[in-house]
C-alpha cells in the first residue's frame, strides 16, 4: 500500500479494507498489506466486530461492507490529501 514508515491502526483498517474491496483471502490481506498473519488476524476480527468487513464461508474471502467501503473513502478524502502534503513537505 503506501511506504511511508510506520503506520498506526487506522491507516492499517485502511489497508486491510481497501485490499478486500474485491474480496480477498487471508493470505492476500498478509501479503497486499503489509501485515503478518497474527496482526491481520487481530484486525480482522476488529473489522468484522464493527460491520466494516464480512467473511464468506462459501468463497472463503473477507470482503469490504458497504460501512467498510463508507470509511475507506472518507479516509481517502480527508487523511491522503495530508499525508500527500507532508510528503511534499521540505525538511527541516
């Protein structure tokens, strides 16, 4: 996702979520987003519990809700602009 040193929970629900918009195993949560397998373990169950992410038995993918959708774009909208701002930023 993005490489811009250490991330805190909301940008990692973040991840999570945008790499199973279209429906993702466990492996490909672990892998797309940077995670290992008992972090994702932790946050998926974050995400289920608060009706952002749903599991389907008959696929076995994790797949974004329309909430968890919901807050993707308003991350998007109102944490990239900043994040994009502070990567521009001249240090100091």
């Amino acid at each position: 996702m993005r490489n811009m040193g250490r991330r805190n929970d909301i940008d990692i629900c973040h991840d999570i979520l945008k790499v199973t918009q279209a429906g993702a195993k466990k492996t490909q949560i672990v892998y797309q987003a940077n995670l290992n397998f008992k972090i994702v373990k932790k946050y998926i169950a974050r995400l289920i519990e608060k009706g952002l992410l749903e599991y389907n038995e008959d696929s076995r993918l994790y797949f974004t809700t329309h909430r968890g959708g919901w807050f993707v774009e308003q991350y998007s909208d109102l944490v990239e602009p900043i994040k994009e701002d502070w990567q521009q930023a001249p240090a100091s």
